[in-house]
C-alpha cells in the first residue's frame, strides 16, 4: 500500500513538473541594438497588473535570445518603445521572434500616466501557419467583422436569434475540441454576445458560463467577460432572493472566509475558486466606488491573505491589498532605486532611514517647480538636521538639469529617475511637483504632502513633536529613578 502511494506521488510531481516547459525567443533586431527588453505577463487581471518574465539585452550585432518557463499558454508582452508588442506562447515552443521598426518613447509619453502604447502582434519568423497566434488572429477578424456588422440591427430589432447565428458562422469556421485552450478563448469571446441574449437573466448568462467551466487564470478572454459580467454583480445580486443572507454576512462580518462561504452556498458559486474571485473582484471595485467604507474592505483583503484555496487566488489577493493600501497614511512608502543626479550612485530610500523624508517629483523645465525650488532651499536649511529633502528630477537630459541645479546653488540631495518609469507609476505621479512626507520608519504620514508654501512647515512641526513624544515615551525607563521623584 505505501509503494503504491508512492508511485502515485510520484507521477503526480512528474506531471507537475512536465507541465512546466522553456519557451525560448530569438531574432534579430538592429534597431534594437544595445536595448534592454523585457518579457512580462498579465498576473492580476483584476488590478491589470503585470509581472516580469526575463530581462535580455539586444547585442550591438542586433541578435537576442531568452528563455523561461511557463505551465501554460500565455500571452507575453514586450515594450517596444511607442509600441506594445504581445505574443501568445506555448510551453516547449521556440520563436523566431520579427520586431517591429523601433520609435523610441517620446518623454512627454513616458511621464504622461494616461498614455497607453500601439499594442502590435509580434510577428514570427519560423510561423508554419498553424500557431495560435494566427488561428486567433484570424478569428478575431472574423469575428469582430460579423459583430460589428450586425449588433447595431439586433440590438434594434431585438433578434436575439442573430446572435447565436454569428457564434454558428465563427464556430464552423474555427473548430476546436472541447476542454481546449482555443474551445474556452472563444467560449468566452461569444460570453459578450450571451450577455445581450441572457441581459435580463444574469442568473443564466453565470450559469451556462463561469458556473460549469473552471477558472481560466491565463486566457484573457475569460477576464474580460469575467470583469464585465461581475462589475456591478453585487448590486444586483443584493436585491435578488438568493443574496438575501448574503447581504447580511457582506454587511455586518469582516472574515473573507465566512462571506466566500456564504455566497458558495448558492449552487451557481460552489466553485469556491471562483465564488473568492468575485468576492475580490467586489472588495476591489467598492474600494473604489466610496460606496462601502475603505477601512472595511482593506480589513476583509487582509482577512483574505494566505487563506485563499489555492496560490492563484492568494496572489490576487495579495496584490489587490497592496493596490488599496498603495500611497496610503500610515502605509510603508513604496522603496525606489534611482541614482543620485551628480555621481551617479544608485539610491534607495532606505538610505534615508533615521530622519524624516519630504520627498518631491520635479522637472526643471516646469515654472510651478523653479517657484518651489527657492523656499525648499530655505528649508533645507531650517530642518535638515532632522529631515531630508529628496528631488527626484524627470528631466529628458540629466546633466542639463545638473548644470541648472548647480548654477541656482542648490544645496539639498537631488536623484535622476533614468527614465524608470515604475518609480512615477509607484508614486501615482500625475502632475509636477507633487510632494510626500516619510517618517524615519519609512511610512508615509503625508500622502500627499502640501508644497512648501502650503503651510508644509506647521504641518511639519506638529508630526515632528508628535513623533517625538512618542519616541521619548517608548523608550522611557521601565523603572523609576530618583531623578524622576
């Protein structure tokens, strides 16, 4: 008996570990020469965030090659200066990849937090016409085609048997088994057309769909009808009769777990993957909403934290807290690495530990910033014993911005970004200057902070003796001395 356990676990860690193949990228690119690129992945589609896969740099010859592992089919991206490019690949394949002609990233485009990049289907060179990447291509086409050129008279006519008939025309044109990772990409592409034909039965629309199929975590199709059939889902769910009790439980307990349990005891979410799913995906859209109060949400995702029924689910949570908490009053203030403006050494803001930190995002071309420039001088000479002002310059050319800085005698400690873009995206940078002040911890106590003639400096005075006391109250002598009498 315990041979036979063995064996069974073995071939399990077997196929586990099968599961996991290198996918290997290579090609030729001379206007990418000497670039640094960089594979990422879509890991949270309800934050829509992404996570890197492999760094590689393109050599002066143009040439290039990465390799990483993946489980499944997953649609990669790469930035590519002003374009996006993005590639479905599969565990065990390798490509040639064809880049598109190089645009560098204009820096008006790099600071603005709205732009949003060309996305473009990588081509592939050693294509044998049969990849997924061509077989969805082409269906997109055909699909979109058939879509926009009837929904307009469905939806006036109201000929919901339309829309099963343009699912028919695809479908005979795109076979796939069923269970296949092509049968549920477009399973989940009709679901937009199933949403109008079941608009007015939510309840049958979940049924023939997320009900009986399991989760998809990697097929992006999945999350955009997943996303939309679950935007507003508690709003309508609370007034049906199945969400009666559910309500209650969302209402009045902070346990993740016991409002998960609730809504799995409706037959269509027993699914306890998915029923979590829809949960954070409600935690996450409320949060944002201000229809339920934040401090109440952010308790419930922490509740979340390593109780999800699988690491998938645990990740989403993880980052949805991270997401809600991000910038927050009394939340450690995101780390960066950025080099100092003048020599060059890189920085982290734990380097400034042991005091205070006003941190501010700046570009020396911006007048509101020159203005400020002048009164941060002023206090840098009041307070730098006991805080830290830290410029972070977005300047296109740095040494310009030194020769600025340097000819104005400006004396506190200046930090280049290096066109890293993740350091503004952390920060939620979105106009310039904008100020934060960090305790000597490392966690934000302004978020954000007035500019300094916005009465920065009583704000100030009153955290720093706050601060203080406590300090002095924390670390006061446990015993009384006679100097205490």
């Amino acid at each position: 008996m315990r041979v036979r356990w063995i064996l069974i676990f073995l071939a399990i860690s077997t196929l586990s570990f099968a599961q996991a193949k290198e996918v290997k990228l290579f090609g030729n690119a001379t206007e990418y020469a000497g670039i640094n690129l960089t594979v990422e992945y879509q890991n949270n589609y309800i934050t829509r965030s992404f996570r890197d896969l492999k760094s590689f740099l393109v050599d002066k010859k143009g040439n290039f090659s990465a390799s990483f592992k993946l489980e499944e089919i997953t649609r990669i991206y790469i930035n590519l200066g002003e374009i996006r490019g993005h590639l479905l690949v599969e565990p065990g394949k390798t490509y040639e990849l064809v880049l598109p002609p190089y645009t560098p990233l204009k820096q008006a485009d790099r600071l603005n937090p709205f732009f949003r990049p060309e996305p473009v289907v990588i081509g592939i060179k050693n294509d044998t016409g049969s990849n997924l990447n061509r077989v969805t291509s082409d269906f997109e086409e055909k699909y979109n085609y058939l879509f926009s050129k009837n929904i307009r008279r469905i939806v006036l006519t109201g000929n919901k048997k339309q829309c099963f008939k343009i699912i028919e025309d695809v479908d005979m044109a795109f076979p796939a088994d069923s269970g296949t990772w092509f049968y549920y990409y477009k399973f989940f592409k009709y679901q937009n057309l199933y949403d109008y034909i079941y608009s007015n039965k939510p309840r049958v629309a979940i049924a023939n769909s997320f009900a009986k199929i399991p989760v998809q975590y990697h097929l992006d199709t999945y999350w955009t009808s997943f996303n939309r059939q679950f935007s507003n889902f508690f709003h309508y769910y609370f007034s049906s009769k199945q969400g009666e009790s559910f309500k209650k439980i969302w209402n009045t307990s902070h346990s993740f777990n016991a409002i998960c349990a609730e809504l799995s005891k409706d037959t269509l979410f027993k699914n306890r993957e998915l029923s979590e799913l829809i949960v954070l995906r409600g935690l996450y859209s409320g949060y944002f909403s201000d229809l339920y109060p934040k401090a109440r949400i952010i308790s419930i995702v922490e509740s979340s934290q390593d109780s999800c029924v699988n690491t998938e689910n645990n990740q989403i949570a993880s980052a949805i807290l991270t997401r809600i908490t991000k910038l927050n009053v009394g939340s450690q203030a995101p780390d960066f690495n950025v080099n100092a403006l003048f020599n060059g050494k890189p920085r982290e803001l734990k380097d400034y530990k042991g005091k205070f930190v006003y941190l501010n995002f700046a570009n020396t071309k911006n007048y509101a910033c020159k203005k400020d420039f002048q009164v941060l001088e002023q206090m840098h000479e009041k307070y730098k014993k006991d805080m830290y002002i830290i410029t972070i310059l977005t300047d296109e050319d740095p040494d310009e911005a030194a020769e600025y800085i340097k000819s104005n005698k400006f004396s506190w400690r200046f930090l280049h970004f290096g066109q890293n873009a993740k350091v503004l995206f952390d920060y939620n940078i979105q106009a310039f200057p904008t100020y934060y002040l960090i305790d000597p911890e490392g966690n934000l106590v302004l978020s954000p902070a007035p500019a300094p003639e916005e009465n920065f400096a009583p704000a100030f005075s009153e955290i720093y003796k706050n601060h203080r006391n406590k300090k002095l109250r924390k670390d006061k002598p446990k015993s009384r001395s006679i100097y205490d009498i």
